[in-house]
C-alpha cells in the first residue's frame, strides 16, 4: 500500500518527480564567433541575476565553438553543453565528421539526436539514429533525441503511433540504465521555426502518449524518470502555459534561444 501510494505520488505530483527539468537552446548553424561568445555571456549574466529555479541550461552552439563556450560557462553550474549532432561511427575516415569519443575528451555531455533537420536534409533514419545513440551513450554523452510528425502525419495518420515507433526503433533496444540517460524532445515538425506552436494540450497529449509507451516497455517508474522536452517555436509568451503542463519537463527552443533576453525569459519560466 506504501509502495503504490509512493508511485501515485510520483506518477502525479510534479513537485516530488525526479526528473530534470531542462531548457536547452539550439542555435542550428547560426552565429559568428563573435556573437556566440556575446550570447553566451549575457546568458550567464541574466542567468546569475534572475533565474531562481533549479533548471539546467543546455547550450547546443555549432561544434566549431564548444570549447570556446565552455569557458565562458565553468562557473555557471546549472548549464551544460550539447553538440547538435554525432557521428554513428567511433572514428576513421569520415572526413567532415564528429565523432562522440571528441565531444567525450572536451567534456561535452549532451548530443542532439534525430533533430528533424538532419531526419530530413540528411536523411537520418531511425535505425541509422539507434546507432548514434548507442555510439554516443558508449562515450558517456547523453543523447537529446528528437522525435515529431509533419503536418501532412498529424493530418491523415496515427500521429502518436509514428512517434512512438521514431522511439521504439531507436531507442528500445537499450537496457533500463542507458534509457535513463537519455532526454526525450517532442519536436512537430510543423511547429519548428514556422512560428505556430503546439498547444499546451496538444503537446501534453503526446508527452503523456510517449511516456505510456516509455512505461509499456520500461516500467512507469523508469518513464517517470526521463525528461521529454517540448520543441517548436516556443517563446517566453508560450512557455509558461506550455511547461506547467504534467509530462512537460521543459523545451528545445530553436529561434527564440539565439535571443539571450527571450531565452532568459524562457528560462524564467521552467
Ligand atoms: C528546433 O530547431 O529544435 C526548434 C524547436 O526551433 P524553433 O524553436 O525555432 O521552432
């Protein structure tokens, strides 16, 4: 009676959840060195200033700068870096290429994996991700994977099941201890840098959706262990409605983290 008690109470009161809460800014393939550094700064600034709560601040700047800006965050403990993508591959000649033992020797600690981007420019397919995954959880880098449907899906199809299968084929073969390590981010594809966000009650409806399905494979308590990030055009406007939401540990944020004012504000707001 204890013991399920204790479960209700972490299945439903966000106070007493363990996961992290996480927002994490993904500056895509923009910014000057100059001006990454100047972001940085502020952030860490206002950051110092203003944010009260307990969130960790993921930056995810093009890989030419991690090192640069991991200096500029050494003493700000509540943030961390992630590269915006990894090789499958563990090394050799693949010219061009980031491998995750790299990321591993600078002290990098979060990847993104399977942003849609590079699912759609890159053609990055599920099996291909599972072994990024699988790579970079090797070197103790943790995944961000990303997973979200097109319009065209959410319109005519099973949407949630085509995101939990985008889970099922990258992410189920790992052991209870690996899936722990990794950050889950909803992104519909319809929603990234167009500007039209999902609502809180849709993105809460697929986050309780892939958690479920975290839940049928891993247990509820290992689901209730993962943070799953909500990505898509969201704002400082849209983030308080969107992160008060029960399964909704915090956000990606594309356009809105190349702001420092708006992504401080967004912080604020987890
Ligand atoms: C993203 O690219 O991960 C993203 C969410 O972008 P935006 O916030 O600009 O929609």
């Amino acid at each position: 009676m204890v013991l399920l008690l204790r479960k209700m109470t972490f299945s439903h009161n966000k106070n007493f959840l363990m996961r992290k809460k996480i927002v994490a800014g993904n500056w895509k393939m923009n910014k000057v060195l100059d001006e990454a550094v100047a972001l940085t700064s502020e952030l860490v600034n206002m950051a110092k200033d203003e944010v009260r709560n307990d969130a960790k601040i993921i930056l995810c700047p093009p890989a030419i700068y991690l090192t640069t800006i991991q200096k500029y965050i050494e003493d700000a403990p509540n943030f961390a870096l992630a590269a915006q993508n990894c090789s499958d591959k563990v090394s050799g000649a693949f010219t061009g290429e980031i491998s995750a033992q790299m990321l591993q020797s600078i002290g990098v600690q979060y990847v993104l994996i399977g942003h849609s981007e590079r699912r759609q420019y890159f053609n990055e397919t599920n099996a291909l991700l599972a072994e990024k995954v699988n790579t970079a959880l090797s070197f103790g880098v943790s995944p961000i994977f990303c997973c979200g449907e097109s319009l065209e899906q959410r319109q005519n199809e099973d949407y949630i099941g085509f995101v939990k299968n985008q889970l099922t084929e990258s992410l189920f073969h790992l052991s209870e201890e690996q899936l722990k390590s990794v950050v889950i981010a909803y992104e519909p594809i319809w929603a990234i840098g167009t500007g039209l966000t999902a609502s809180a009650e849709q993105a809460q409806e697929m986050h309780a959706a892939l958690r479920a399905h975290i839940a049928s494979k891993y247990g509820a308590e290992v689901a209730d262990e993962i943070s799953i990030l909500y990505g898509g055009s969201v704002t400082a406007a849209s983030a308080p409605e969107l992160f008060a939401s029960p399964d909704i540990d915090g956000g990606l944020v594309g356009g809105a983290s190349l702001k420092s004012r708006e992504f401080t504000n967004i912080i604020k707001a987890r």
